[in-house]
C-alpha cells in the first residue's frame, strides 16, 4: 500500500496542514475515470474545508476535515465509506507518487 492509500494518513495531513494540500483531485472505481472529484482546503475562509463535483451541484464547505471526509455526498456515501474505491491523482498539483509525505509528518 501506498501511504496516500491509507485513509488516516491523508485525513492527518488535511488537519494539520491542509492549507499546503490546498486541492486533491480523485476519482473512484467503478466511475468513469472522466470523473474526477476534488477536495481542498482554504484557511483563510470560515469553512475552510470544501469538496467540487459531488452530490451537490455547487459543491460544499465544511468547517473541518473529518466533516468533510464523513459527508455523504457521493452518491450517498462519504469519501470514508468509499475510500476503498478512491484513486488519488493528484496533491496540491503534484501526482501522488510525487508528493513527499515526510515534508509533512
């Protein structure tokens, strides 16, 4: 396993330091892989926290991480429900197999 396939791993990082994940592109299996989702994170704003290309048609906000990764809105289910299934691309720009986790942890 790769560490940005373990789920614990990338909700610490969107909580400790979301603001240098700033935008993760995804898709899930099963989807087309035309499809893709995105997450992210803006301090600056009150709900820091938001999702684009989900369940709801202008995307959402969410005041922390763990609300955002728990929030049904893939059809129906939530990034954490689904995570088996979810296929990160890319962190912050950067494809995943580039993105240096030890910056961070």
């Amino acid at each position: 396993m790769k560490w940005y396939q373990d789920y614990s791993i990338i909700l610490e990082i969107f909580e400790k330091h979301g603001e240098l994940v700033d935008e993760v592109n995804f898709y899930f299996k099963g989807e087309s892989e035309d499809i893709e989702h995105y997450i992210g994170c803006k301090l600056q704003d009150d709900e820091p926290y938001w999702a684009g290309l989900c369940d709801i048609p202008d995307g959402c906000d969410f005041k922390t991480a763990k609300e955002l990764f728990e929030a049904r809105i893939y059809n129906g289910k939530s990034i954490k429900e689904r995570w088996n299934d979810l296929v990160i691309l890319d962190i912050a720009g950067i494809r995943a197999d580039d993105w240096k986790l030890s910056e961070f942890l």
